[in-house]
C-alpha cells in the first residue's frame, strides 16, 4: 500500500511542482493547474487523467480507480483509492498526471534527465 509520504515525495521531486492546502485539502500544482489532490481523510487521490480514456481506465480496474463527482467531469480527472495503487504504479499514475500540467518541453527534459 502506498502513503501519503509516498505520493508527496513523486509529487515534489517534479519541477514546477507546489504542494498546496486548499479547503484542508493537500492538492499539488504547476502554476494554476492541480494535477494531484489527496481527500479529506487522504484515501483517495484524484488526479489528471484524458477523458477520453478515463471510462476504459475505471472499467479495467474498477476497484481501484473510479470516476470524479459530477461536478468535475468536465475535468481531466479520475480518482484512486490509496489503498489499491500498488508502490511501482504510483511513480507512474503521478508522473503522468504532471506531464497533463507542465509544458511539452518542460516534460521531455525532465524525463530525458530521468
């Protein structure tokens, strides 16, 4: 199972990234954008997902991601549960979710130095 600690030591190794306390709610961001947000009782992650490919994702592994509340459709956005992301995944589910945020040649440094 992955922690908290986990996550924020991904997150924060990313540039341009910032952790934020939003409505008690730690949230991670390139400038304006959220790419990673933690629940209130920090179960569940959102994160940046392509819409389009979000159903297929959910319907793959339903009980380890599901979709956003109604109201967040409208975003890039899909939801975990901490408990079901295994240690590998999580590098990958976060990494992805920054590249959705930063700038293309931002992305393609940060990975060719990885």
């Amino acid at each position: 199972m992955v922690t908290v600690d986990d996550l924020r030591r991904i997150a924060l190794a990313l540039p341009r990234t910032q952790e934020h306390l939003i409505r008690d709610r730690v949230k991670f961001k390139v400038g304006r954008i959220v790419y990673l947000a933690l629940s209130l009782d920090e179960t569940t992650m959102g994160f940046g997902y392509p819409k389009d490919a979000r159903a297929a994702l959910v319907a793959a592994e339903p009980d380890k991601f599901f979709l956003p509340g109604a109201s967040d459709m409208r975003y890039h956005w899909v939801c975990a549960w901490l408990a079901a992301v295994q240690p590998e995944e999580l590098e990958e589910i976060v990494v992805e979710a920054w590249r959705m945020a930063v700038p293309k040649r931002v992305a393609a440094a940060h990975l060719d130095h990885s």
